[in-house]
C-alpha cells in the first residue's frame, strides 16, 4: 500500500514513484538509443514493491545524468525532441519537483 495523496483519492506515493520511473524510461528509450543507454521495463504502478521501485529511480537517475552528459557534450542537442537539452531538462525538472511536492505533502 501507500499513502494516499490528499485531493487525489485514487494516488499513493507508489503510483507517484512508479510514474515517474516509467516517464524517465519513455525518455531514456526515445533518445537514449542515441548514446547507448541501457532502458528499464516499465513498471505496475499498482504493484511494484517498494525495494524494486528504489532500485529501478536510482538506476534511472544515472541515466538520466549520463543523458544530460552526452547531450551537452553532442552540442545541446537531445535527439527524439523538438528542444535543445536544456528545454528539456527543464522541463523534466519541473514535473519531478510537482510529484516530489505531491510526495511530501502525503508524508506529512
């Protein structure tokens, strides 16, 4: 189970995780292939235990960071998007920062 996210009856902290590790695997498989970049499977938002949640978001954090690396280093540009790497970090950014503030809201 998980906490349930005050004003979203039908959200828990799991599913929050679960997505944001399937996003960041849309990402990485969309435009990792370019700099070959291992993707995860997604994962059952509903059931994923916690243990496999944490291990699958610590794997793609690295992903994401070696992305962010070689698309600097590819001159800004993150193919698969019609952005530079910046736009899309950015962005990125902000959508993680929204469901970690969903997250903490269901802590407290």
């Amino acid at each position: 189970m998980g906490s349930i996210i005050p004003g979203y009856l039908q959200k828990t902290v799991r599913m929050i995780g679960g997505h944001l590790h399937n996003t960041r695997c849309m990402l990485i498989k969309k435009t990792g292939r370019y700099f070959d970049l291992a993707v995860q499977d997604h994962v059952d938002r509903y059931r994923v235990s916690r243990k496999q949640l944490i291990s699958k978001l610590d794997f793609n954090s690295q992903n994401v960071l070696t992305l962010l690396e070689k698309a600097l280093e590819n001159e800004r540009l993150l193919r698969g998007f019609s952005k530079d790497v910046v736009h899309s970090m950015t962005y990125r950014m902000a959508h993680e920062a929204h469901h970690r503030g969903q997250i903490i809201v269901a802590a407290r």
